[in-house]
C-alpha cells in the first residue's frame, strides 16, 4: 500500500513538472511565423506577457500554442515559466515550492542562455555559395586610411598588423 503511495506521489509530481516546463509568457511582443525562420509567412503577433504553450523547441526557436495564434517564435521572446511558482489560478503550497530554481547569490535574477550549435548536416550539405552576399560583404571593408582614421578619432593605440596579400599576388 505505501509502494503504491509514494509511486502515485511520484507520478503526480512528474507530471506536474513536465506540465510546468512547456508553459512560457511572451517577454515582448513578437511575431508568429509559420516556420522556424526569420524569412517564413507571419501567422500571428504574440502579445506581451501572452500566455503559450510550448510545444517543441528547434535551435533557437520554440513552437509555440497561443490564444493570438500557433507557430514559431524566437527562443528569447519566451520566459519559461517551470522555474516560477504560477501566479494564475494556484495558490502556491508545496508543489509550488518544488517548483521553485534556487538562486545563486540570493539575487533572484534569471539567467537565459540560448543553444544553438550552428547548421546540421543537411544544411550543409544544401548549402550553395551566394555571390551576392559575398559581394555586400565587400562593402564593409575598410581601407589602411579608414582603419587609421578611425582608430586616431577613437583615441585608440595603434599596433602594427600585416596586411594580407590580395589573391593572385
């Protein structure tokens, strides 16, 4: 009888955190884009502290449920809310407490850090070069002069670096 209670408190609580780690309000006001890119359709517009629900994550992007629409979202438009005790519709108590992140210092703050590890192997192997964007790369680059300039009206210290050869030199 009490392997049976502490499994069922065990289950209980499980599903309670699982439940809690895929809820977030928006952090801003964000748009709702039909795939995980910054170039894909609008589907919707996220209002701040809009309640989601977090249905996958992808890089840095999260899948999201709403009441102003369902799509994709940034990471960071996102504050979990697994690590905080909810305000609606609970009154705290022991799950609550459970729920809680310990802070680090006694200050209370969060700490967000977003993984993403950069193009999996399809990208990869898709990837094709883009002249074009080479080419507006090329507009960014600074001349000895510029470089010099800039450096005297920032009060930098100069520091001598060679120059790389141009291709076909």
């Amino acid at each position: 009888m009490k392997l049976r209670c502490v499994a069922g408190l065990c289950l209980l609580l499980c599903s309670a955190l699982a439940r809690a780690q895929d809820s977030g309000v928006a952090a801003r006001a964000t748009e709702i884009l039909k795939d995980p890119s910054v170039d894909s359709a609008v589907v919707g517009r996220l209002q701040e502290s809009a309640s989601v629900k977090i249905l996958s994550r992808q890089g840095g992007w999260m899948r999201i449920e709403s009441a102003d629409g369902n799509g994709w979202v940034r990471l960071l438009a996102i504050r979990t809310t697994s690590a905080e005790p909810s305000t609606q519709g609970t009154r705290g108590g022991f799950l609550s407490w459970l729920l809680r992140r310990p802070s680090i210092g006694g200050g209370g703050g969060q700490t967000v850090t977003t993984g993403v590890r950069g193009l999996d192997k399809e990208q990869i192997s898709n990837a094709k070069p883009n002249a074009a964007e080479l080419k507006k790369m090329g507009g960014f680059a600074a001349s000895r002069e510029e470089a010099e300039q800039f450096g005297k009206s920032s009060s930098l210290t100069g520091q001598q670096v060679g120059y790389l050869k141009a291709p076909g030199q």
